[in-house]
C-alpha cells in the first residue's frame, strides 16, 4: 500500500518552498519519524519525517524543484522494514539515483570522494549528472542548508593564494530573499536615520547590583541589557504612537501591541524572532525569550510564527564592535532602533569631565510616516529612560 | 490564384527538403520549392548536396579509391594484380545512377509525407507570399503562415579564373571530367579541393593544388592537420601553401596559372584541367523582392538569430543560406529546428557538436574545439592521442595512417574536441559526439567497453590517454 509523503502545510505568508536535501533515495528503507527530506523557504528549513515504516518508492520531486504546500514529494511502500537487505538489489552498477541518470566516471568520483549524489544537481542532458557536476561539488554549496551538516557556507572560503581565481555560488534562498526585501526597503521607503548617545551607567550599575538575585528568583536566567531595553522600547513606543505605526497602501495602520523583533545573526543571516506582546512581559520573561530565540535561530529550529510580524525591531551591532551604524528597516515597520558597543569615553558632566560607559543609539525611520521632529524625540525618550530606569517603572 | 499553406520551403537541398518533412509530419500543410532541372528539364529535388556536391563526390571518391586499391594496395596482401583499368563513363553512369536513386527517393519522400512538391523559381515577396515562377513561365503567389528560405549556396567565383566548363571548371564541373586529365591544378586546398583531387590523383593525374592561405586546414587542429598533410603529400598531392593565382590563360586544350608564393615570387604553371574551389557563398539571387523585408548580411548571407528566425516574422533561413558551417547535416537539423519551432515546440540545435568531415582516405573529422580554441579560451585541459599504428585492427586492415585526438578540460575532464584522421574517421568522431552530447568526461568513455579488434578502440585508448591510463601506447610522463 502506498503512502504520500507531503510538503507541510505552509503559513500564510509563505508562497513556496525549494527542495533542499533528500536524505534518502528510491529504494532505500525508512522508518517512521525518520528524517526523509528537507525543504527550504524564505525563513526557515521544514523538516518531513515518514509518517511510516516502509520503502521510499517513488521520488517525484528533485533537489532544487519548486515544492507547494502540501505537495506530494515521494511515495512509501508500507511494510515492515526488512532488516539489512542489500541496497542494491538491482544488478547491474547503481546507477541510478533517484530517478537522475548518472555518468559513469561521475559515480565513480562521487563514490571516491564519499559525495552522496542526491545532493548534486546534474547538468548533463537530461539531468545527468556528469562527472564535471561532481568535480564542481563542494559540500560547502549553499544547496545543503540543514543545520545539522556541520559545514557553513562561508568557512570553506579558502582559495589559492597569489591566484586570481573567483568561486561562483549561488544565493541560497535565504540569501536570496534578504537581498530581495533589503532592496525593496531602500526603493519604497523614505529611509533616514537620527543619533544619540545614552550613558550607560545608570543601567550597568542596576544589573552589577542585582545580578545574583535576579538569576536566583528567575531560575538561571542572568539580566542582560536587551530586558530593559525591550522595556524601555515599549515604553516609548506607547508615548509615540506612529512609530509602532506601519503603512498600508494609503492607510496608516496603529497596533495596539508592541510584538518587538529582536535581531540575532546567524551562519545564514540574519533572522528577527519576535516577542509578542512585549509590553505584557516582565524583565525576565524577555530575558528568557530572547535567550530560547538565540538558541533556536542558531539551530534553525525557528518557526516562521517565531519570525513573522512585529511593530518595531532592535538590534544590537554592538556585540561585533560597531560604533555606530544606520540599521535597515524591517519591513512593514517604520522603524528600528540600533544598539552598539559600550564604550568608555569622556563626557561633561556638570562642568567637569568624567569617563562614561557611552553607547551611541541610531533610530533608523520611514519619513513618510515618522517626522523628524517625533523620531528624535523618541530616541531622546529611549535615551532618557536607559539613563534612569526608574522612569521605565514609574512609566514617566 | 492563391493557394495558402502552413509552411512553403524555397529550395529542396537537404536543409529545405528535411524542413518540409519535418513540417509535414508535424501536420502542418506544406509546400516546397525547387528550381533545379535536370537535362531533361525536368525538375529535380536534392539541391547542391544530392546532384553536384556530397553525394556525387562520395560516389566518386569510393570508384576511385577502389581502382587505386586494386592497381597499388593489393600486392602486400599477395594478390597480384594486373591491367586494372577504369571505364570514367561507366563511374559516371553509377554516379548518376546513384544521383537519380536518391532525388527520386526525396520526391518518394514528399508524397509518403504529404508535402507539395513545386517545381520552379521562388521568391519571397512581402506579406508572407512567394511568387512562383513554374518551369513552363507560369507565374502564380502562393500565401503561407510560415516561410522556409533555404535556397543554399554556390561556388564562389574569382575574376582570375574565370569558370568554362571546359578546361576551367567549379565544383560541380569537376564531377562531370570525362578522361584523366594529366595535369590537375586546384585552386583552394580546402575540403572540396583535396577530395576532387584525390579522386582524379587516384585515377592518374598529377595533381597540385594551389592554397593562398599560409596554413594547411587552417580552421582544423594544427596536429591533425599537419599529420593529414604529411599523408596527402605520401600520397602524390603537391599542396603548395602561400600561393595565390594572380592570372590564367586557357590556350587551346590546356591552360597557364600564374601564381604569387609565400615568399614574393612568381611562378606558372600548366594544367590539363583547372578547378576552382575557393569556397561557396550563400545563392539569394532572385530570392528576395526588394520589399521582402528580410535582412541581408554583410557576406550575403542571410541574417538569422539562434533559431534560424529572419528579421520578417514568420520567415526562416536555415542551411548554407545562413551563418554556421556550410555543411548538410547542419541545415538538416535546423531545418528539423525551424518545422517544429513553427508546430510550436521548444526545438533548439546545438551548435557546438557539429561533426565536419573530409570524405579524403583517410578520412579527416572533427567535433568540438580544436586545441588551439581551447588555449585561446583559457581554459586548462589535457590531451589524448593515440595512433592507428598502434591498432590491431587497422595493422589487419593495412590502413595505419593517422591518429585520434581527444581534448578535455583539466579539472572537470569534460571532452571538449576530438579531431581524427584515419580510417573511418567519420564514423568514429561521431561516437564522440553523441558521448559529447551527454556531457561526457575522457574517463566516461574510458570506463565503457568497446568491441576488440576494432577501429572504434582507438577512440577508447585516445580517451584513456587524456588521463594517462592507455594501455596500447606509452603514456606521455604527466603528473
């Protein structure tokens, strides 16, 4: 009895997926739960496990295809996984992988080389993959997205030295799909950026002060700077308005929630997790959150739930050793605040100059819906409530 | 009178009479166009290729190799042979059996499929319409949707030596020589110069053959050529390089060739026959109304994108009327490229694996990029050869002149060209290209098994050679 393996279903937003990596072939056993196929959308990687035991029969889609939601990929002869048969139970040398016809010398490489051909996209007629496609593989191609292969597309960037010589990759889809919205921000928005500076000391004194207690009453989870600056965030988004505000063809839309995306980097970009509902959550709450999200993101175990919405958007290039930068907007939102590196420096405090641990804040905006003058007093807000975080308390 | 047609195809050499079959069978309605008559005045399908070029020539070139066979070749096999003779007429008379054979089969061909043949001149007027002017002067429009321009070319003429069907001919009348003529002088030591001399060399002649260009087949791999000409020259042709005719004068029954050498001098020479085969360029005489619309080249040629489409929509051009090798087979395909992209498939030809060959013995063939090309392209890569003096077949066959070439690329080891002279080079060039064709690397076809003894293990031993794992000859010291 054949059994349909299936695309997931997708999320709203998400039109189509690309099938990234087959972990098993046509005639190969599985067993239910087991890892069949990988298939990459704009955020995230989905993962399809057989819902049986049995034999992969047939495989309808190839590496590389366009797959919709809910489309069938493979087909699952039920049966109980019969122990240790020989894969290759045809007689001739297997060439065949599934479905794809493969050049002699090319299996002979791959198989030199320990290259599981499932993961290369033939070029020769018809699909073939021929030997020149197995000698241009290198694990490190962006076709194998899935986090648990242990090579990033960026550490195999070594080349020859005192050659000229140019490595072309394509885009992975993530890639492909920042570079598309990056793009489509800078073209429809009226993008400006306005700066400040915040003394952090106020703020470092309250964490060295209450560090131990803190983790104690909230099970391990130490207090960073991003709780308070969430808090700090939503505290000023509920003064001004517009610029938790998003634009909507001519409509301008005002959100009675504060879901604030939190930026974290990966091997794969950048991706923006996001806390609902922030101005219900505690300290801690966030604290926490932003501590799961980090480890799931890294893992690409996001959901694109996790990443989809928010009103605004902090992110934190410090933790790289920026001064100072002019963050991009995440869109639909109008704007986004950029924190950066601490740093000890001069200032004039009442007539005398004393050293502050400086960080210089950037609050980047859509002038089409934020003016000047609201952007810069909003930061100035930001600003005023990091240097005295009893306001964040006191909501003044 | 009007009569509309899907498809109309003006000319029925083998790029125009393949696209109206092809047509045909795609069940589009269609016509073609041909003005050839033969001496009867009646019209004749086939064009250049079946009537006075491929066909004839190989008939001819097969007769004489034969004749030489038997009078020379035979003595180390221990058969004694004696007064062999050739009847010319009677090789003639088979020629043109053999012609007639196979224009009647395409007129066969065109009832079998369905295709109208018209006999006449075509010309394309503007509005996708071909006034046809029959054989009887009749003159009639036909409309069509499509229309096939494949009217092929002719041989190119120069001033120095003009063509008199007698002691000055072309092509075509060097096809038609009735006695060997003693002194045979050959303008152009291209493909068509040293199979024409062969034939007549084989029958007698002394033949020498006059090339301007400074190289031999300069457009082949410089190893292969240089290796064909060693074994041209073996076999009596006098190619001299760097000779341009500057003048001839026919005197009576012979004629004088005045000619520059490569060095600046100047020399004469006196031939029984003269033929002129400098090249051929693309026939649009007649063809085209002043208003057609479509584009001429600056060579003459018809101007046509990747799929043979003309500037006109709906007007194709396919075969020697085109840019690309002037070679049949290639017209062929793209008059198969044109029929089914006017049913509507996504038809496209390749154009880099188009085999080329010269009918000489032995024979010299080529796909692919020649190693020059490919040093020119950048691209690093290595190069197989292997020689039929090593063959155990071709030492049966007492046939061991040449050797094949395989190139392929350095990293990838994808075959790139593969260039042969020797016997069968045809045929053994084209197994090449259809491994080619799937993406083939030099170990793909060394890992497949070929027959033993065979000319074909040539190609496997050149293909190991690429790699350095030939078994039958020393491997050149690599990595």
């Amino acid at each position: 009895m054949a059994i349909e393996i299936k695309a997931p279903t997708y999320p709203e937003s998400v039109q189509e997926g690309t099938l990234a990596t087959w972990h098993k072939q046509a005639g190969d056993t599985v067993s239910r739960d087991e890892l069949i196929v990988d298939i990459e959308t704009d955020k995230v990687v989905l993962e399809v496990v057989a819902p049986a035991s049995g034999v992969l029969a047939e495989v309808l889609k190839a590496e590389g295809d366009i797959v919709l939601s809910n489309e069938i990929l493979a087909r699952i002869e039920e049966g109980t996984v019969v122990a240790a048969s020989p894969a290759a139970s045809k007689a001739e040398p297997d060439t065949d992988v599934g479905g794809v016809m493969v050049n002699p010398a090319a299996k002979k490489l791959a198989d030199e080389r320990n290259i599981d051909l499932s993961e290369i996209t033939g070029t020769g007629k018809g699909g073939r993959i021929t030997k020149e496609d197995v000698v241009n593989y290198s694990p490190a191609a962006p076709s194998a997205p899935a986090a648990a292969k242990s090579v990033s597309a960026d550490t195999d960037t070594t080349m020859p030295v005192g050659e000229r010589v140019e490595r072309r990759v394509a885009m992975t889809r993530m890639r492909s799909r920042i570079s598309e919205r990056l793009m489509s921000v800078t073209q429809s928005t009226a993008m400006l950026t306005t700066f400040n500076e915040v003394d952090m000391s106020a703020m470092m004194g309250l964490r060295k002060q209450y560090q131990d207690e803190f983790t104690k009453m909230h099970n391990g989870t130490r207090l960073g700077f991003m709780g308070m600056f969430v808090k700090a965030a939503v505290e000023a988004l509920k003064r001004f308005p517009l610029v938790n505000a998003s634009i909507d063809g001519t409509d301008i839309v005002y959100h009675g929630y504060q879901d604030i995306g939190v930026a974290v980097s990966t091997d794969r970009g950048l991706v923006v997790p996001v806390l609902r509902n922030a101005e219900n959550m505690s300290i801690a709450k966030v604290e926490n959150e932003i501590s799961s999200y980090a480890g799931k993101a890294r893992d690409g175990k996001l959901t694109i739930e996790e990443m989809s919405g928010g009103t605004f958007t902090i992110t934190n290039g410090g933790v790289y050793g920026s001064l100072l930068s002019t963050p991009i907007l995440n869109p639909p939102q109008s704007a986004i605040l950029g924190m950066h590196k601490i740093q000890q420096r001069p200032m004039a405090v009442d007539g005398q100059v004393v050293i502050r641990p400086m960080m210089y804040l950037a609050l980047s905006y859509d002038h089409r819906l934020i003016d000047g003058k609201d952007a810069v007093q909003f930061l100035v807000a930001i600003k005023q409530l990091i240097e005295d975080p009893a306001k964040i308390l006191l909501e003044i | 009178m009007s009569e509309k047609y899907d498809v109309v195809v003006i000319g029925s050499g083998p790029a125009g009479y393949v696209a109206a079959i092809r047509s045909a069978q795609l069940g589009l309605k269609t016509a073609c166009i041909e003005k050839w008559k033969d001496a009867k005045g009646k019209g004749v399908n086939g064009g250049t290729c079946l009537n006075v070029g491929c066909i004839p020539s190989k008939a001819l070139l097969d007769s004489s190799y034969k004749y030489h066979e038997a009078a020379e070749e035979l003595a180390v096999h221990g058969i004694s042979t004696k007064g062999v003779t050739i009847d010319i007429p009677a090789m003639l008379a088979r020629k043109n059996k053999i012609i007639n054979q196979l224009t009647g089969g395409i007129s066969g061909l065109f009832k079998a499929n369905g295709v109208t043949a018209l006999y006449g001149t075509g010309r394309l007027l503007a509005g996708k319409k071909v006034e046809l002017t029959d054989n009887d002067g009749a003159v009639s429009v036909i409309e069509a949707s499509n229309i096939i321009l494949a009217s092929g070319s002719v041989p190119i003429a120069i001033p120095v030596a003009p063509v008199d069907n007698d002691i000055i001919v072309d092509s075509t009348g060097a096809l038609e020589i009735s006695e060997v003529p003693k002194r045979l002088g050959v303008i152009g030591a291209g493909v068509i110069g040293l199979e024409l001399g062969s034939v007549w060399g084989r029958l007698g002649s002394k033949v020498v053959l006059l090339e301007a260009l400074d190289d031999f087949l300069a457009v082949m791999d410089k190893a292969v050529a240089k290796e064909s000409k060693k074994i041209f020259t073996k076999q009596g042709l006098d190619i001299r390089l760097g000779a341009r005719v500057t003048g001839t004068e026919v005197k009576g029954k012979e004629v004088e060739v005045t000619y520059q050498t490569a060095d600046g001098g100047e020399l004469t020479e006196t031939f029984d026959k003269l033929i002129v085969c400098v090249g051929r360029r693309a026939f649009t005489e007649g063809l085209l109304a002043a208003d057609s619309g479509v584009e001429v080249d600056e060579r003459g040629s018809i101007f046509v994108n990747d799929f043979c489409a003309t500037n006109v929509p709906g007007i194709f051009a396919v075969g020697d009327l085109v840019r690309g090798p002037m070679l049949a087979h290639k017209g062929s395909e793209e008059g198969v490229m044109v029929a089914e992209r006017i049913a509507g498939h996504k038809a496209q030809m390749n154009y880099d694996i188009v085999p080329n060959v010269i009918y000489t013995h032995p024979e010299v063939a080529s796909v692919g990029q020649t190693e020059e090309q490919v040093k020119a392209s950048g691209e690093s890569y290595n190069v197989g050869v292997f020689p039929f003096a090593a063959s155990g077949r071709a030492m049966a066959a007492n046939d061991t002149d040449g050797m094949v070439k395989i190139i392929a690329h350095k990293d990838t080891d994808r075959i790139l060209g593969c260039h042969i002279v020797g016997p069968s080079a045809a045929d053994l060039t084209q197994q090449v290209a259809i491994a080619m064709e799937f993406g083939s690397s030099a170990e793909d076809l060394g890992m497949t098994v070929f027959g033993h003894p065979t000319l074909s293990e040539a190609v496997h031993e050149a293909a190991l050679a690429v790699n350095g794992s030939a078994i039958h000859i020393a491997n050149r010291k690599r990595r």
